[in-house]
C-alpha cells in the first residue's frame, strides 16, 4: 500500500515503521531495507528521498521485532508495467525458490534444499550471479549466520529449526533485480512459512 509511483523511499518507510508501531512492534530494533531495479546491480541501497517510479521493482525487505522473535519477508514489487526481462527474471528466481522450499523437511540435509535452488538457477544460465539463500534465525536476533558452516558440517533438518530463505538475483548489467522469501519452520512433516504474504514471483503496485 505505501509503494506506487511519485513516492520517496523515506515515506515508505516511514508508512512501515507506523505500521509496526501500532501493532506492537519494538520498533527501535526493526529494519526495513528497499532496492531499486533497474539501475543498481545491489540488493539492497540506503534511504536517500528519492522517488519511485514507474517502470521499476523495489525490492523490499522488513525485519520486525515483537517479543522476542523477528521474522522477515522478502517481497520484489513491481511498480507499473515493468520489463519483460524482468518479469522473466522474477519468474525464473521464484522457480528457483519454490524448488529449494520443495525441499525443506525434517531428515533433510541443508545442503540439498541449497542444491535444489542451485540446480534451478544454473539451468536459467544464472550459475555466475548465485548468492547465499539465506540465514538461521534465533530469538531477539537477526542471525546473521549464513548456511556455509551448517552445509559444510552435514546439518540434517530436525523440527523446530527456523531460518529464513530467499532466493535472489542481481543482474551485473544492472538491468534487474529479484528477491523472494519468507522465513521456514521445519515441522514434523514437512515446513511453515511464516509470513502472511503468499510467495510469488512478483506483488505489483500502482
């Protein structure tokens, strides 16, 4: 609701920190990060006032605290009528997320969910853009932990583990960029996503 076009990144988050605020939210401890495609090969840009416009995605990733818990939801935006390259990125990111999260369950090593995103990504011709997909997360905290020592270890999924996974995409180019996530809870037959958000390739705005 706060993104569309001719609005400043602050606004929007200042739509987000009021939001969260009014739900109970320890909003001194709460980060909201935005992305802008095309014109950046990074994820992730700090506020600067600039405004949204037409044509492009935004990238949005909120982190909330409430208690002692965070949970995060990674959402691309479109804002318009956006590319078709970018429409075919997101398509291709989201496939390649659906086949990692396909793979979440508890007996299952980490490494295999990462392999079935992997597999995904290099099949589009994505094998030199991969980046982490993700990160543990524990209570009061946004761990930042990434999954390379779990892998490297032979971490098996047991229920009860809790990370958040996104699978994202930065073209060099700086053409476009994805992200899509939610955070997973492995259960005893198989996962939850957290967020209330549906995962899907693309949320469009305005």
């Amino acid at each position: 609701m706060a993104i569309r076009p001719g609005r400043r990144d602050w606004d929007v988050l200042a739509d987000l920190v009021q939001a969260g605020v009014m739900r109970g939210a320890a909003i001194d401890s709460c980060r909201h990060f935005l992305g802008y495609g095309p014109g950046t090969d990074d994820l992730w840009t700090p506020p600067t006032g600039r405004h949204i416009r037409s044509g492009e995605v935004v990238n949005f990733e909120g982190i909330v605290y409430y208690g002692h818990y965070n949970v995060e939801t990674p959402v691309t935006f479109a804002v318009g009528k956006v590319s078709t390259k970018q429409k075919d990125l997101a398509e291709a990111n989201f496939e390649a997320f659906q086949a990692g999260l396909a793979a979440v369950k508890p007996g299952a090593s980490l490494g295999s969910v990462v392999d079935a995103t992997n597999k995904v990504l290099k099949a589009h011709g994505f094998e030199n853009m991969i980046r982490r997909h993700g990160h543990f997360i524990g209570l009061a905290t946004n761990d930042r932990t990434s999954f390379d020592a779990a892998i490297k270890a032979g971490l098996v999924l047991q229920p009860g583990m809790t990370f958040s996974y996104h699978t994202t995409i930065t073209v060099p180019s700086k053409e476009a960029i994805v992200v899509v996530g939610g955070v997973v809870v492995v259960s005893d037959n198989g996962k939850e996503l957290l967020s209330k958000v549906e995962p899907r390739p693309m949320v469009e705005v305005a």
